[in-house]
C-alpha cells in the first residue's frame, strides 16, 4: 500500500528532531526549504536518509529514513513542490512564526493549481504562539480569492525540544547529520503529536504517531504547554542571560534563578491553570509536569544554549504573544503574576540594551507590549517594578560564562 504524502516545510531543528521521527515510518516524506539548505536537501534527495541525537540515558544516534529534500529556490524543485501540495494529505510548517507568512505563497499556488481535489488537506502550524492557525488562515486569504473547504489548519502541541549542534567537533559525543556534514540534531526522547479528536474525527490520514486528545483536552494541553515549558525556557533564558550564562545546565549553580522559576510555576503558574481548568487538570500531575519541564530545560546531556532561548524575545512581546500573553492569562485567573512580570522586564532590558527597543519604559509597553491604562495598570506597575529590580540585581550584563 502507498504511503500518503507529508511535506514538512523547514528542515530546522523542530522538522529534523521531532517531525521526521515521529513520521518517516508510516508516511512518504518531504523536507521542504530554501538554498541556505541547498546542500542538505540535495543530499537527502540522494540519500533518502539522515541521523539525529536522542538524549536518552546516554546518546543513541537514531537514522531517519525514506525521506527526500526539496529546494523552493531552484526552479524544477518549487514546481515538484506546488505538485506535491496537490498530493500531500498532511503538510507540516515548522518554519518559526516570523517566518510563517512566507510560506503562504507557495502553499496557495498548489491549492489553487487543484481546484478538483476533493480530498481533505490537512495543514498543521508547529510555530508556538497564540492564535497561529487563524493567522496563517489570514496570510493565505490575502492571496487567493477563497480557500477551498477541504483545507483544513490546525496547530498541533509540539513537546519534544530539539536543537542545532552547530559544530559537531571529532570528539563530541554527537554525531552529525551525515558524515559529509559538520551539523547535527539533538532532540530529547519525547514522542507524540497531540492533535484535536475533532480535526481527525473522519479522517484516515493521521498514523499512532498521533496521539488524539478531546478538544477540551488538547486546548488544556496547549495553553499548559505554552505557559509552563515556554514561559520557563523563556524565564531563564533572559535571567541567565543577564547573569552571563551560556548554557541552561549552568543554571545549576544559580540557585537564586532557579528559585524564582520554581516559586513562579508554584505561586503563578500552577494558580492559574488550576484556576482555569480545574475540571481537567490534577494539581499533582500539574507539579509533575512543571518540574519535569524544568528539569529538561537544564538537562546537561541535551546542553541547551541561552542563546537559543533568548531568539526573537523582541517578537515574544508583542500584544498576543507568549509573554505579554502569560501575564494576561495569570492575572485573569485571579493570580499576581510578580515574577513572570520580571522575566518581561528582562526582556525589555535586554532588547534596549540591544538597540532593538527605544523610548520610555511607559511608551514601549504602551507601543510594543499593547498594555494600556486604565485595563492593564496591574501589569504596568508589575513590569516596572520588575524593571527597577533588574536594573538594581543585574546592571549591565556579566560577562559570559563558557562551559
């Protein structure tokens, strides 16, 4: 029987580490990205095959097979593309949210060159954010003039963390992605897609690689997800980053970091989600959850950077975003969001610091974070406060500190 056709456009870390594991084995698959991967592509083309670094206990070197590369910037490879959109059953885009929109033209030209397709299209949105399936709806209705009914967009729950090892060195304990590269994949042992039981309800094309959650489940699991592992990884990234840290496993050694973040998921986090989901939520799984989420984010053997923790943290403030976004979500559950509000007023230091943002703390979280007087003076005096604080604990950031 031949296998349905997935294309996962960006064959990032996210793609690579997690996508193309959970996949490879029940579906035709396609990596799909532009000529900064060009090399990569061609040789997945080729080769039909590349390696990836699971932290298990120790490293198991995992081979991802049956798999091809195309490039959207070699002209005989984007028409193949716009070809297999036609046929695809399951496309996934892991491309970063800043980057979302530019996928939408390809995408709407093979959905407009097969105005007779009567099978549903399944597209999954793997960026984090609030809202991202309606925004990328958007995106491809300001291209084509209606978007057929058998299209549908969704967002799945993307657990496993994975990342670029950008030099894997002869002794390194990683492997790269083929032998011809000096690149590799680390992504930890966490499996399964979430997705909503009403997405899939009558449909075929969706393998035990997914795991079918309720809607109120999986909506429970998402804002979890993004409150919890996104708003620790994105906490402790800009402290540490002010601390001049490297490395999230350094974080080890500041126990005061560590600390606030605990208080934070206890005090905040937890609040809120109980607050809000009580009916589905257990507060003991809820700790579970939270402490097992801090424990990976530190993991020495998966070897996190701050740096990659810190990306786009201009874009995470924006109004609707993670950030601004938690605070809401804290505050309307009834709780304080003190220490989270902290973790914003890092992020604003830094990204000033930076160059990136300019003008008064006032008019920035007016401008850039969409908090405005007299709904959201709460949060206002929260961050500023935070902002007094950072300013006084942190200063200009240290040094960095290199394992």
């Amino acid at each position: 029987m031949r296998k349905k056709e997935v294309l996962v456009f960006g064959a990032g870390a996210l793609g690579l580490g997690f996508l193309g594991p959970e996949l490879h084995e029940n579906y035709s698959l396609t990596f799909v990205d532009r000529e900064f991967k060009g090399k990569f592509l061609a040789y997945l083309d080729k080769k039909g095959e590349y390696r990836i670094n699971l932290t298990t206990p120790g490293i198991e070197v995992v081979v991802i097979r049956g798999v091809e590369g195309l490039n959207l910037d070699d002209n005989r490879e984007r028409e193949k593309t716009v070809k297999r959109i036609g046929q695809a059953s399951l496309i996934f885009t892991a491309v970063g949210l800043s980057n979302l929109k530019g996928v939408a033209p390809i995408l709407a030209e093979g959905i407009e060159k097969h105005p007779e397709r009567k099978e549903e299209l399944y597209i999954l949105c793997c960026e984090n954010g609030q809202d991202v399936p309606a925004k990328f709806q958007g995106f491809l209705r300001q291209i084509m003039a209606s978007l057929p009914s058998w299209v549908k967009i969704s967002q799945p729950v993307m657990g496993r963390m994975c990342r670029y090892e950008e030099k894997v060195k002869p002794w390194s304990i990683f492997e790269p992605v083929a032998s011809r590269f000096s690149w590799g994949i680390v992504a930890e042992p966490f499996y399964g897609i979430p997705v909503r039981r009403s997405l899939v309800a009558k449909s075929t094309v969706f393998s035990p690689a997914f795991q079918v959650k309720e809607d109120d489940e999986f909506e429970v699991s998402k804002e979890r997800k993004i409150l919890i592992h996104n708003g620790c990884h994105a906490f402790l990234a800009f402290l540490g980053y002010l601390k001049g840290y490297t490395y999230y496993c350094q974080l080890e050694k500041e126990k005061e970091i560590l600390e606030l973040a605990k208080k934070m998921v206890n005090e905040e986090m937890i609040e809120a989600l109980l607050s809000k989901f009580g009916g589905i939520l257990d507060r003991n799984n809820l700790k579970n959850y939270s402490f097992d989420v801090l424990r990976r984010i530190t993991s020495p053997l998966f070897g996190d950077s701050i740096f990659r923790g810190m990306r786009g943290s201009l874009e995470k403030l924006a109004p609707q975003e993670r950030l601004i976004w938690g605070a809401k979500f804290i505050w309307s559950a009834g709780f304080l969001p003190k220490i989270y509000c902290l973790g914003i007023a890092a992020a604003i230091k830094i990204n000033q610091d930076q160059g990136k943002l300019a003008g008064s703390l006032e008019e920035l979280l007016s401008r850039h974070c969409g908090l405005k007087q007299p709904q959201d003076a709460k949060l206002i005096e929260l961050i500023k406060s935070g902002y007094s604080e950072i300013v006084e604990r942190f200063g200009e950031r240290k040094k960095c500190v290199v394992r």
